[in-house]
C-alpha cells in the first residue's frame, strides 16, 4: 500500500510525508531535485521511495502515468501538493512560465488523479493542494488563483463521481513555508492569517477522513471563503488590491 506526494521535498509536502508514513508500506515521492528527494529518504527511511519528476514537463508526467500502470500499486493516498505562483501581472509571465505554471497546478493533478483511480484502495483518499486564492479572482496573482480555482472545482466534482474515495480540496490561506518571500524593499511582508504547514496538515488529514471536501484550516480563511461567496467580486478584488499594494 503506497502513498504518492507530489511536492514531496517542500514545506507542506514534507509535513504531508510525517502524516501518513505510519499508515503505508511506501511514499513514492515526487520532487524535482535528486539531492532533495536523497534527503528526505535519509530522514524518513526506506519507505521514500524518489520519484524525480519535473511536473511542468508533460513528458515526465506521463512517465509517472505508466510508471503507475506497470507496477500497479495500491494506493491509500494520492497527494497532488506541488504547486507554483509568482505574484506578477499576466504580462509579466513568458509563454513558458504560463505552461509551466498551468501544468504544474492544473494539468499534472487532474492526470495523476485520473492514472490513480483505479489503483485506489476502497476509501482511499485523494488530497489536492488548491488555496483560499481559489475562493476568488486576484488579480498580480490571476495566474495561480484562477488554477487553484480549477483545481478545486475538478476535486470536488471528483468526490461526488467516486464514491469509494474520498477527495479533498485543501484551501489553506498564506501558510508559512519557503514560498513566500519573507521580505520587500527591506521591509517584512505581513501576510493575514498565516498558518504553519504542520496545522494545514493536520487539518487535512482530518477533514477528508471525516469526509469533508473542503478543507480550511484557519477561522480567518473560513470567514474569507464565506465572504467571497457573498460579496461581489468587484469589492472583494479591491480589497485585496489594497491587502497587496505595497508589494506589487
Ligand atoms: N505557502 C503558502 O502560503 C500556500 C498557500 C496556499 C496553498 N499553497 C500550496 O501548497 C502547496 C505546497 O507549497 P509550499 O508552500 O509547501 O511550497 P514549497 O515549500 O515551495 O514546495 C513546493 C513543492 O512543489 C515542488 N515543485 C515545484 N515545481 C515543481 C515541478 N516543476 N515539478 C515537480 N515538483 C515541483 C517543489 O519541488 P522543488 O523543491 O524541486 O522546487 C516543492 O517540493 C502548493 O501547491 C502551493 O500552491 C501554499
């Protein structure tokens, strides 16, 4: 019985890893960095199995596809959790980051969740890392929030579909990992609300075996997601303008 993470080697990846060792034989671990995924087999021992995978690569994704359909593992978790964002305008980003960043958060997940399916075990799980920036458009991060809002919608749509898995949307709001920049023009960026990865872990892991299919982790976000449902998004884009004024 395997668990795959994608994203293995980062923050919430790696705190992924802790939660749910104790319940498989195995992790494959997808990551980009040979030295990354040796490090985290050195810590957590040999049930890491290192999967280098680079998920803007379509080819490599599909590598991990038929990797899945010639050994046939039973899979208790799938956990799509690597994810990419730059805050920047649209305009700012090349063709290629566009790509990358579409097939990383989108393209790769709803295609491991397509190749995992029918290796799941009954009442098996699924987990997609989406984000409270799916609950809404915003734009300098229009990009990653309109993908997370896919990936949230697909992973919903999911659960209903199959009803011997359980799947989950996992919308944390700023979580304090390495992907966010900790300083601008010298001055420390604040960030509402923020979390550990440990608490949005944790969360996760309890909200979808209580079969929920939304995760929020903090009261704040939660306040946020109902907000967004009720507010025109014409007000909530501004205040969210004004939240990032000094950092675009
Ligand atoms: N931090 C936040 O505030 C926050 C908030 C909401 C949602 N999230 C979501 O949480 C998830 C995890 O993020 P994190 O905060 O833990 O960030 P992180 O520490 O930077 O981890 C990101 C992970 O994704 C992997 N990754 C990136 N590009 C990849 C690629 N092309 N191919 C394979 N793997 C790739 C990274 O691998 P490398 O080590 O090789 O780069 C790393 O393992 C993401 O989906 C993110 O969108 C984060």
């Amino acid at each position: 019985m395997i668990a795959l993470i994608t994203g293995a080697t980062g923050d919430i990846g790696e705190e992924f890893v802790k939660g749910v060792i104790g319940e498989v034989d195995k992790i494959w671990a997808v990551g980009r960095s040979e030295e990354k995924l040796e490090s985290l087999k050195n810590k957590f021992g040999d049930k890491i199995v290192p999967v280098r995978t680079d998920l803007s690569d379509r080819e490599d994704i599909l590598r991990l596809c038929s990797r899945i359909e010639e050994e046939k593992p039973q899979i208790r978790y799938l956990i799509n959790n690597a994810g990419t964002g730059k805050m920047a305008p649209v305009s700012e980003f090349s063709y290629s980051e566009i790509e990358g960043l579409l097939e990383i958060n989108m393209t790769a997940a709803t295609l491991l969740c397509r190749e995992a399916i029918p290796y799941m075990e009954k009442g098996g799980y699924i987990l997609n890392i989406c984000s409270a920036s799916a609950f809404q458009p915003n734009p300098y991060i229009a990009l990653y929030s309109a993908s997370k809002s896919y990936l949230m919608s697909f992973t919903r749509s999911l659960n209903v579909e199959n009803s011997d898995i359980n799947c989950i949307a996992v919308c944390p709001g700023w979580v304090d990992t390495k992907m966010l920049s900790k300083m601008h023009d010298g001055k420390k960026v604040e960030y509402p609300g923020i979390v550990t990865a440990k608490k949005v872990v944790d969360d996760a892991i309890r909200d979808v075996k209580k079969g929920k299919d939304v995760s929020v982790c903090s009261p704040y976000y939660r306040f946020m997601r109902f907000y967004s449902k009720v507010m025109p998004h014409s007000i909530v884009m501004k205040q969210w303008l004004k939240g990032i004024r000094d950092y675009i």
